[in-house]
C-alpha cells in the first residue's frame, strides 16, 4: 500500500469561523494504480491533494505513505519526503519562463543532489515525447506541450507517487485527452498516479474513480 489515510480532517480558520475542508477521508492506494479524484468545486479535493503531497499536515487522522507515517512530522521533515516521494503536476504548470525544457526537467535533480541530471531529465522528455522540444523556452511551446513538460519534472526523480491537480484545466478537451493518454501510458509501466478533475471525461480516463463532497469520500468506483 502506498497510501493509506484514516479519518484525515482539515479545517480552515477564515476570521471568527472555520471551513471544515476534510471531513474524514479513508483512502487506500495500492502502488501502480491511477486513481481520478472528483469532486464540485470547493469539495476539498486540493486540500486532499495537498495534504497527500505532503504540503500541509492533517489537524487530525493519519495518513502512511509508503508505510511511513507522514501527518505529525514537522515542516522541515515533510518537505524532505516531497523531494524524495512526490511528484507535482499543477493546472498552470507551474514552469520557469527563463528556463529550458530541458533546464525545467533538470530543476528537481539539481535539488535532489543527483547525478547525471542531464542525462536523466532528457530521457524524461522523451518518455513524453517532446525529445524535439528539449531547447525551448515555455513560451515557446503550446498549453499541451508545456503540461508535458511539466509532466517530465513531475517523474523524473522516480517518485513514488505523482499527484495532478486539474492538469487538463487549462488546456482544450481534445488536448486534455493526449495529456490523459500520457499519464495512462506512464501508469502502465507501473508508476503511481492520483489526478483531481472536476471532469467527469477525465476521471473516465482512470481505473479507479474517487468521488468527493463536502470533505467526505460518497462514492467509488472501480477497484
Ligand atoms: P477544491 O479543490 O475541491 O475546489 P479546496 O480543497 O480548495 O476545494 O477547498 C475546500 C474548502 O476549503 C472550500 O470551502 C474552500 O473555500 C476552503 N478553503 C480552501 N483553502 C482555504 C484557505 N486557505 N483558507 C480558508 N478556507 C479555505
Ligand atoms: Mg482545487
């Protein structure tokens, strides 16, 4: 089991009051799976996620990752599991504009200390097919081509799990569908994914599917 939470709750103060963002989330993800996380917005499924990634810690509940329990460690700890664990796909991308696809992909390795980043990080675009694309800036390159890059920085330390908050938000449905093909591809060589959509055509592209509401779990399917 790479994932497991139990009774994980969140909640927000905002002012005098507070947001109950999670409610009790048991989760259970074996490794090698692709799991679609739906949900209306303001559901808590980027609370989920960013607790899942290890960004933020539950106020109660626990969640194991990969067998270790990760919802009482300090800022610190948690951020050297990231680097480690986690690999991140955002709506917006999130690349660096002055940078190389290339140099995008390279970042994480350079953090991690690692060797042969060069090395590793073109194999990594080439495992999403832009191995033509390797020396262009983000602006240089459509809304598609940029979520693959993103995509490329996301494996390319070889995490344990790869978290996507809405990753076909701000792209055309018809790209979205290739963005999707990608990250089936990848899942079938065994790596571990969990996707936030409110796209129920998205979430259809994942063997297991994961519906949210007000901070609950209402419904699953697939296995
Ligand atoms: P989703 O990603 O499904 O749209 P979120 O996890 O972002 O939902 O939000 C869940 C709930 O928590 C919402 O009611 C939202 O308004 C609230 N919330 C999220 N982040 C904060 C925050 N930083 N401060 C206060 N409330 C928040
Ligand atoms: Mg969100």
């Amino acid at each position: 089991m790479i994932i497991q939470t139990q009774s994980l709750v969140k909640t927000y103060r905002l002012g005098d009051s507070r947001v109950l963002a999670l409610d009790g989330i048991d989760l259970q993800v074996e490794e090698g799976e692709i799991v679609a996380i739906s949900g209306s917005s303001g559901s808590g499924k980027s609370t989920l996620m960013h607790i899942l990634g290890c960004l933020d810690r539950p106020d109660s509940g626990t969640y194991l990752l990969a067998g270790e329990d990760v919802s009482t460690l300090f800022p610190n700890r948690l951020a050297e599991i990231r680097n480690h664990k986690i690999g991140f796909v955002f709506q917006n991308f999130n690349l660096l504009p002055r940078l190389s696809a290339l140099e995008n992909v390279e970042l994480p390795l350079l953090y991690a200390g690692a060797a042969e980043t060069k090395g590793r990080a073109e194999e990594a675009l080439r495992m999403v097919g832009l191995e033509d694309r390797m020396h262009h800036e983000p602006a240089q390159l459509s809304g598609g081509q940029r979520q693959r890059v993103a995509i490329a920085r996301a494996i390319v330390t070889n995490p344990a799990i790869v978290l996507a908050d809405e990753p076909t938000g701000n792209i055309d449905t018809k790209t979205g569908e290739e963005i999707m093909a990608i990250f089936e591809r990848l899942n079938s060589g065994g790596r571990t994914f969990i996707i936030v959509t409110h796209d129920p055509e998205i979430a259809n592209h994942c063997k297991r599917q994961i519906h949210i509401r007000d901070g609950k779990i209402v419904e699953q399917k697939g296995t």
